[in-house]
C-alpha cells in the first residue's frame, strides 16, 4: 500500500471493525488507547474534549471548582452519550460523536473565573481519528512517559588526526557488535497484525569514540569522522559476507555511506551472494551523504541497483524529501525519521508516491499513531520492540 500523507487515514485491512462504545463503565488510560486505536482501524470519529485537571490555574485548583466541572461533564443530555476516561495524573478525557456539545458546558463553568489564555491550558478538544498521534502523545503525558529534551552535549576538543592513525589497526580487526545499532523493524497495523519485517545494522561511530577515544569530539572534524563511520560500516560488511549468515540469509536494513556503498568491502560482498539474496539487502544512504558527494552516491546508486539491491533513502525530516526525490534517486523505500514536528510539516504525498515507508525513530505510541493515519505500517523503534516482547 503506498502511504498518502494526509489527514484521511488509511484502513489496512478488509475485516471489519465495530465503532468504539459509547455507554458503558468509565475507562482509564488503557481503554482510551485502545479507543484510539479502534478510531484508527475503524475509521469511526470521535470528539475527545479533554480536562487537564493537573493544571487548573490558581483559585481553581479547589475541590468545589473540580465538582463543577464533573458535573458539566455528567449532565443527563451529555451522559447518554459520552464515555469518561480518568486518567492517572487527575485528568479527564470525554469521547463523544460528533457534534461536541460538551465544551460549552465546561466554558460555562470557567466563564469568568479564568482567562481565555488559562482556558486554553485547562480544556483541550481533538478529534479521532484525524488527531490520533496527538492524543496519544497527551495520554502519554499524563502517564509520565513523555520524552525529556536531551540534555546538551558538552563541548569536547576535536579529534585529532593522529590520535585516530594510531588505533585504527586495532580497529581493523576488532569485533563491531558493540557498535552497531540492530533493531528489529516491525510490521504493526491498527488492527492487531504483528510481524519482524526486517532487521536494522547502522553503525554508531560515536560509541565507538566514546569507548577508544574518550574526551575527543568529532563535529568539528567531519572527515575524520567519516574516516571512523566508514571503517565501522567496513567490518559490518564483512560479517554479513561470512558463511553464518549466507547459509540462513534474513532481510536486512543496512545503513552505508556514499564510501561504503563504493568500497571494496561491498564489492566483496557483492561477489559472494547468491542474485537470489541480493533483494533481502536494502541498502539506505542518508540525505546528507547524497547531497555531499552526488555524483559518488549516482556511481553506488547504479551498481547497486544493477546487482538487484534495494535502495532506500534516509530522509531526517518530512522537508528533505523536497530536496531528494526518491523515486528519481532511484529508491524503493524511504526511511523517514519520526521527531514531534513531523505532524505540522509533513512529507508531500507525491514524494512518497510508489515507495514503501518505515517510520524510524518510533519510540513512543504518537509515532505510531502518526504512522497509521498516515497509512504507515512498517516502524523502527523502542515503541515497537516493547510491542514485540509482550
């Protein structure tokens, strides 16, 4: 299925799912994530109006103000026809069918004991499915479970030139296990279909630094970098070319710069694998490396493509697919990192035409529901490898 970048969602499969109630027992965080998740499948729309109790402003942060605005929410023409979730920070969420008539009757609560700028911290309205991702990252909010912004890296002094000539013979025969990221890529609907689709090898030169080189950076020295990614990605494909894994062969995801994709290592590579194999590599160039060194990527491009690999592109941002069109790249799949502003800025569905999509990055449910509404099966991710250990 090709994705289509829209508000739309997209359903996945044929089986029919029933809408999400409306009636029964209150729920909590749980049955609003799987409501959430039904909305998606189902294509069924829900308003969600959604109380952050655990910021009501001073003066309103009293039990009788809390009462009130229960008891908005319980009014017998409201109740007939909206379910409650209480959600474990003190807040409520309400799902009801459209039209929302709940908000008015919370405004009339707050109507002059707070201002608009409050309100708006207080009440918050979303739609499902449309805004899916969006009330997931909120759920995962109230559960404490959101990202914190990484602290900033202290500045270290640069790499130098000799200090990485001396260890790199120890590198040359060194095991890389240690310093490649292998995640499973996972094939995950809405609908419950789970599957390992892929395995993902990229290799992290700076754990590599970290562990030989402690105390050097390398942002301000860009070629020495490479130079230490590049003998990385060297040893990677020398453990794929060796006979354990050409005997029981898997689909792989590897991650290669313009060098590596142009290396001897590849070639070498290249001539022990059956044409039969070749497909189950997809090779993934990041956007960076194709705009540094076009015309060696134009050059790794067509051999790969001659001997029958799969090119993917990896694109850091829903914007870098305006520069890169992969279908003119030559790319089947596009490797598109997930961060919180990729909602508001997403990739057009004409840059995504004809491609197969992962969704990288997806370490948190609003990744996922995202990737859903956007018709996105295939993720990378620690929300997906928690999903796999269940």
């Amino acid at each position: 299925m090709t994705p289509q970048i829209a508000a739309r969602p997209a359903r996945v499969s044929a089986l029919p799912v029933d809408p999400p109630p409306l009636t029964g027992p209150d729920g909590g965080a749980a049955d609003l994530a799987a409501m959430t998740r039904i909305c998606l499948a189902s294509g069924a729309v829900r308003d969600v109006l959604w109380l952050r109790l655990s910021r009501l402003p001073k003066g309103l942060d009293r039990p009788h103000h809390r009462r009130l605005l229960r008891e908005a929410l319980a009014l017998p023409q409201h109740a007939r026809r909206a379910r409650v979730f209480h959600l474990p920070n003190g807040d409520m969420a309400v799902a009801t069918a459209p039209p929302d008539t709940l908000r008015a009757a919370v405004l009339r609560v707050l109507d002059g004991a707070v201002d608009e700028a409050a309100i708006a911290q207080v009440v918050r309205g979303l739609r499902l499915p449309e805004q899916s991702s969006a009330l997931l990252a909120a759920l995962e909010e109230s559960l404490g479970l959101a990202v914190a912004a990484a602290p900033a890296s202290p500045e270290l002094p640069p790499l130098l030139a000799e200090e990485l000539a001396a260890v790199l013979p120890a590198l040359a025969r060194a095991d890389p296990a240690p310093y490649l990221r292998r995640q499973p890529l996972c094939r995950l609907g809405p609908e419950g279909e789970t599957g390992i689709a892929a395995e993902s090898i990229a290799p992290m030169p700076d754990a590599l630094r970290d562990r030989l080189l402690p105390g050097r950076g390398l942002a301000d020295v860009p070629a020495l970098a490479a130079q230490l990614r590049l003998l990385l990605e060297t040893r990677m494909l020398v453990g794929i070319a060796r006979p354990e894994w050409l005997a029981a062969p898997r689909p792989l995801h590897l991650s290669l710069s313009v060098a590596a994709l142009t290396s001897e290592a590849f070639l070498v590579l290249d001539g022990r694998l059956p044409r039969a194999v070749r497909p189950m590599l997809t090779l993934a160039v990041p956007a960076a490396e194709i705009l540094a060194d076009p015309s060696g990527f134009a050059l790794g491009r067509d051999l790969a493509v001659s001997r029958g690999y799969p090119l993917a592109l990896e694109a850091p941002s829903g914007e870098s697919l305006a520069l890169l069109n992969p279908a003119r790249l030559g790319a089947s799949v596009v490797r598109l990192a997930w961060d919180e502003a990729l909602p508001a800025s997403p990739p057009s569905p004409a840059a995504l035409d004809g491609m197969s999509v992962v969704l990288t990055g997806a370490d948190r449910a609003a990744a996922i529901a995202w990737g859903w509404e956007n018709g996105i099966t295939l993720f990378q991710g620690r929300a997906t490898d928690r999903h796999l250990r269940r």
